[in-house]
C-alpha cells in the first residue's frame, strides 16, 4: 500500500503557538470524524447482522447466517478501533514524549491480521465445502434480498470510511474500510451461493469464496505488513524526501544539507537533518534559520508534525573532525597561559572561537587604544599572538579586532 504524496504549498511563517494550535484543532477533528465514521459503521453492522442470522434461518441459508455472524463480529473491531483512536489523540507526556500516534499503527496491524484470519475462516469452509458438499435446503428469495441489500450498505459503508481515512491520512480508518468491505465482498459470495443453489449450480459458491479469500488475504497482508515497517521507523519514498531536501536548500542561509531522515508515528511524519550554514554566523542567526527550517517544512507539508534540526558549520556526515578538540575553557586556559607576556594581553575584552577542519579559529577583541591606529603596532601584535598560536595545538590562527 502506497503512502500520499506530501503536497507542498508557498511558505509561510507561522509562529510556534500558531503551528501547536493548528496541529490541536487538526487533531481534535480526526478523532471526532474517526468516532462518527466508526460509530455509523458499527450501527449498520448490527442491523445487518442480526436481519442476516434472522433472515438466514426463516430462508434456510446457512451461507446467510454465517455471514450474519460475520457482520457483527465487525462489531469487535469497530470497538477496537474506537478504543485506538481515544488512546492515539491523547497529547504527549513524560513516558510517551513523541505522544501516542503508534498506538494507531498497533490498531492498524491488529485489523490486517484479523483481516487474515476473516480470509483464512473463509477458505477453509469453502475447500471443505467443495471436497464434501452438504445437501441443504435451497434458500428462498428473501434470503437472495438481504444478502444484495448487504452489499450496497456495506459498500457505501466502505466508500465513507475511506473518504474519512484519505481525508486524515488514517491508516487505521483504511484498515476498518476494507474490513468493511470484507464483509461486502462475503455478501456477495452469498448471492452467487444462493442464486447457484436456486439454479442448481451450488459448487458457485465455493469456487468463488476461494478467490475472494485470497484476495482479503493479499488486503490484510498489506495492511499489516505497512504497519509492521512503521513500527520499524521506515523513512518516507524517495520522492517525498527528496521533494523536502528542495525546501530546506531554498531556505535563506541554507548552504547544504545532510543526515536527513523520516519517519512516520501514526498519521503524522517526524524529520531530524543537519544543515549547514555559514560558519562565522552567530549563535543566535544560525537558530533563527533553523526555526524557518522547521516551521516552513511543518507549514508547507500537511503531514510533516515535528522536525529536529540540528546546525553545522561544516560537513560532518562522515567524519567530525572537531570532535576531539579540547572545550573552550582548557583552550583558553592554555592559550592565556602563553600569551601573559605580551604587552596588552590582559586587556581582552572578548574570545570567540571557530572549531573548523579540526583546527581552532581564535578572534580577540582588543581596545582600539591599544594600537592608536598604529599599522607597525598592529602587526607586531598580530605576529606575537601568532607565535602562541603556532606554540599551541590544535590552534591554527588568532586574529586580532579591535574596538
């Protein structure tokens, strides 16, 4: 089963507030729509159900009443996936911090083994049908009547849940749709079984309940193995995450990208990446882009709930360099260290440091007062902190500003 396509609409600059409320109030509404679709389905199954045994006792189809019996074990999975739907939509807290979407995934993988066991229940009766065929009485055409009534109402069934499940990416609400139809599909094998046995042909039902067993199977596979390879953190296609590395590199101060992973919790698709900008940028800068990151992935694309992004100044995908080198606090114990001596020293005002290639970058601020715009002194200087910085490993340059 294929996943939708992440849809990307011109970027806009929501505030985190703005971004939380909307994901509520989306939240909020799937859980309402997920109980009204689930609700109504469940009300037409014991209808269905109960008119079905009723009917297939007073016409004498044991095909009927078996898929009676079907219909209102539905009964047990729409419960199933009321109670997962109430559970997913609760917020995140202390032990669930990525909030409670898998239980969603969990409901969904539930169906489609049950969706297996419906497939299975149904080729083993069939086959045995088929090898030791019972003589019964043949039905009447009432029995014909709430058989074709049930496929029309459970194929609309199926047609709204999945309107409701496209609507709010609902795997699980999918899942509940083809069971739904499952039980379509049953009816229909009834109708074949019992206009074969009013024409006298009643091996049409077996023959035919084989192939539809199949069929669910292949349903119910899908659908459990899909939710199998979530619970497995499986990324997005290709296409989509390519399609997100185009947004983030349009992105103002954006030089590159790398590390860029997905992955789904439920309806909702969580991003970590890397991205690289401009290495003399300041602390706060290189945040502010990468709050546009995340705000424009999580505005433009509807499935996209949450991104983590984290900043580099330089390519660290394969190897970091810098990871090594000593904190700030050895490094310029160190390097104060060495240059006590030099006239001036002890009036720095500011050290920045630029980890880069695994090297270290020293900027110094110094007052202007110190050089009295003295070209010769300012060179001197330059030179005799260069010498601690050639002195001093893993410094590869101190460069001198002054204010």
């Amino acid at each position: 089963m294929s996943h939708p396509r992440l849809h990307s609409d011109p970027p806009k600059q929501p505030s985190a507030a703005e971004l939380e409320n909307a994901a509520t109030s989306t939240a909020n509404e799937r859980y309402r729509a997920t109980v009204r679709v689930t609700v109504i389905g469940a009300v037409v199954d014991l209808l269905l159900g109960v008119a079905k045994i009723v009917v297939g006792i007073i016409g004498h189809s044991q095909a009927l009443v078996a898929d009676g019996i079907h219909s209102l074990s539905d009964l047990l999975t729409d419960g199933f996936v009321l109670y997962a739907a109430k559970h997913a939509n609760r917020e995140a807290d202390a032990e669930h911090p990525y909030g409670h979407g898998r239980i969603e995934t969990l409901a969904t993988q539930g169906l489609g083994v049950a969706l297996i066991g419906v497939a299975i229940g149904i080729g083993i009766d069939a086959v045995r049908e088929l090898i030791h065929p019972t003589d019964s009485p043949v039905p009447g055409w009432i029995a014909l009547a709430v058989a074709t009534t049930s496929i029309f109402a459970k194929e609309a069934i199926y047609h709204y849940t999945m309107h409701i499940a496209k609507r709010h990416r609902s795997n699980m609400l999918r899942a509940n749709a083809w069971h739904s139809r499952t039980d379509a599909i049953s009816s229909i094998i009834v109708v074949i079984g019992v206009a074969g046995s009013m024409a006298g042909w009643v091996y049409l039902d077996s023959l035919a309940a084989v192939g539809v067993a199949v069929m669910i199977a292949k349903i119910g596979w899908d659908l459990a193995w899909n939710s199998m390879q979530e619970l497995a953190d499986r990324g997005l296609d290709p296409e989509e995450v390519e399609e997100i590395k185009g947004r983030i590199k349009a992105i103002d101060g954006v030089t590159a990208l790398h590390l860029l992973r997905t992955r789904r919790m439920g309806p909702d698709v969580l991003v970590d990446v890397h991205i690289q900008v401009d290495p003399s940028l300041s602390v706060s800068e290189g945040h502010h882009i990468s709050e546009n990151v995340r705000n424009q992935l999580i505005s433009s694309f509807e499935e996209i709930a949450d991104v983590m992004v984290h900043i580099d100044p330089e390519d660290d995908e394969r190897e970091a360099p810098s990871s090594r080198l000593p904190l700030r606090q050895e490094l310029v114990d160190q390097l104060m260290h060495d240059w006590q001596n030099i006239e001036g020293a002890d009036q720095v005002t500011d050290i920045n440091l630029h980890y880069l290639n695994g090297k270290v970058y020293v900027d110094l601020v110094l007052p202007l007062e110190l050089v009295q715009n003295d070209a010769a002194a300012k060179q001197r200087l330059a030179a005799a902190f260069n010498q601690v910085a050639a002195r001093v490993d893993p410094v590869a340059e101190i460069r001198l500003f002054y204010c």
